[in-house]
C-alpha cells in the first residue's frame, strides 16, 4: 500500500520545503556591491572596479587656468586687446608688440614684460 507524501509531511512545522534560509540578502552575499573587497572579490576583478582608495585630495585645493605671455601675440587681433575671464597670465615668452590684456590676475614677470612692451595689464 503506498502512503500519501500530505501525510508524510503533516505535523512539520514548515510542511514542506525551506522556511527562512531564502529569504534574507545574505544567502546571496550582500546587496549592490557588498563584499567586493571580501568574499565576491572576483566578482570586482571581472567588472573592473580598483578596490581601495587611491590618491589623496587637498580639500582647499583648486586649479587656475594660465596662460604665458609669449600665446598672448598669436591669440590677439590686429587692435592688440584681449580678455582672458578666470585666467592668471604667466611671464614665459616673449612679448614683441603693444597690448592691453585684461585677466583676473598677473604674475609679476608677466606685468613688467607686458608694460615694457609699451601695453598695459589690467585685473578684472
């Protein structure tokens, strides 16, 4: 005589089947990108993630566009004004003919090369 598999499993708490081993995040690791320093780290390698931090940042830090005086005559047209917004104008090069350059700021060899030249440089 062959039994019922109702009978076989009544009186069990679950019944039948798993009850809780499913249902979390941890029977598959973690959510998003948990442990891909640590047990799903082959999972990071075949993404191409670098694991770690790398570098450092200077929290006062910024970057000053510049600019040597010596582009200034390419860039310039025929009535020899330019204004450069944002811009620090340095001293390498040569200046070979009057200009008024107007820019938000001026090293000290590139103010006299600029003025010797006969041209003025003004701080915006």
């Amino acid at each position: 005589m062959v039994r019922e598999h109702t009978k076989e499993k009544r009186g069990h708490r679950t019944y039948h089947g798993k009850h809780k081993n499913q249902r979390g995040g941890g029977s598959r690791g973690g959510r998003g990108n948990a442990g891909t320093c640590k047990h799903h780290w082959v999972r990071s390698i075949i993404r191409g993630e670098a694991m770690g931090k790398h570098g450092f940042v200077r929290p006062n830090s910024f970057d000053i566009n510049t600019i040597n005086v010596g582009v200034l005559d390419e860039m310039v047209g025929p009535e020899g004004r330019i204004e450069l917004h944002g811009m620090k104008v340095l001293g390498k090069g040569k200046v070979t003919r009057r200009l008024t350059v107007a820019a938000a700021a001026f090293s000290a060899s590139a103010k006299s090369k600029i003025e010797a030249a006969g041209g003025e440089a003004v701080i915006l």
